[in-house]
C-alpha cells in the first residue's frame, strides 16, 4: 500500500471509490460536488471559499487507486477539516481506512501543528472515527439526504 498525493490521471479511480459508497455513505448530489473537488486539486484552485490551502492524497495498492482523503486549512481560523476521506466499498475492512486517516492526521500534525482537527461525517461511520479521538459537536438530521445525517466531530487531543 502507498499513499501519495492526488494527479489529474487519478480522477476516475476516485469517483469510482465514490460511486461506490453511494448511496449508502455519501448523497447522490455529493458525487458533482466531489467531481468539481478533484477538477480544481488538478487545476492548483481553492474549491471552497472558506479554504486558505487544499491538500489531497491517494491510497494506492499494486498501482491501483482505491482511496483518496484530504483536507483543507479554514482561513482565519485554527482548524482544519478533513476533506473527501474513502476506500472504494469493495476494500472495507482492510485497514485502509485507518491507514489514511493516520497518514492525513500524520500530515497535518507535523505540517500545521497548532490546528485543531475536524470533520463532518455520516451517522454511520461516526463509531471509525471515534475510534482515533473523534468526538460528535453537532447532529443536523436528514442534512445530506432523507436517511444520512451530517455529524460534526472534532479530534480531542
């Protein structure tokens, strides 16, 4: 397994990961967004207004991408969050997950020290993150779609 960072020759790759894990983990809507997510990582541009740097990596295994995470520094704050974290469904369980989440939390921790951690996630994978640290800060029912909630969480250190 090697994790590095996002090219353009990776878009496919990671919109399959996504198209793989909707809709069970992420809105069909989601898909154009993540779509216009990796458009600008390709082009060096900020992809949210609330972004002052993007940064975006691959999970790769024999040349093959089967995961991609990131995150993005918040202008004029202290807090980073964490960006477009997956495994393509068919590698669930596999420690890869847990594997680039370390690398992006690794990253972080010795490139932007002082910054707090944060994420929004899905009511469903709030126990992984939990699991390294994370806790719940707000619940908005039915935010993504009628079944999936947008959970905020912040790493406690």
């Amino acid at each position: 397994m090697n994790i590095r960072p996002y090219t353009a020759t990776d878009h496919d790759t990671c919109m399959e990961a996504m198209r793989s894990n909707t809709p069970a983990y992420f809105a069909e809507d989601e898909l154009v967004m993540f779509d216009r997510w990796l458009e600008a990582q390709e082009i060096g541009r900020l992809e949210h207004p609330v972004s002052e740097k993007e940064v975006y990596f691959i999970l790769e295994e024999d040349g093959r991408v089967w995961g991609c995470g990131g995150y993005l520094l918040v202008k004029d704050t202290d807090e980073i969050f964490l960006a477009w974290g997956m495994i393509h469904s068919s590698k669930h369980k596999k420690g890869w997950g847990k594997a680039l989440l370390n690398f992006r939390i690794q990253h972080i921790s010795e490139n932007h020290p002082d910054r707090k951690i944060a994420l929004s996630t899905t009511q469903d994978i709030v126990p992984f993150f939990e699991k390294y640290g994370f806790v719940i800060t707000q619940v908005k029912p039915r935010y993504y779609s009628s079944t999936l909630d947008r959970v905020e969480m912040e790493k406690r250190t």
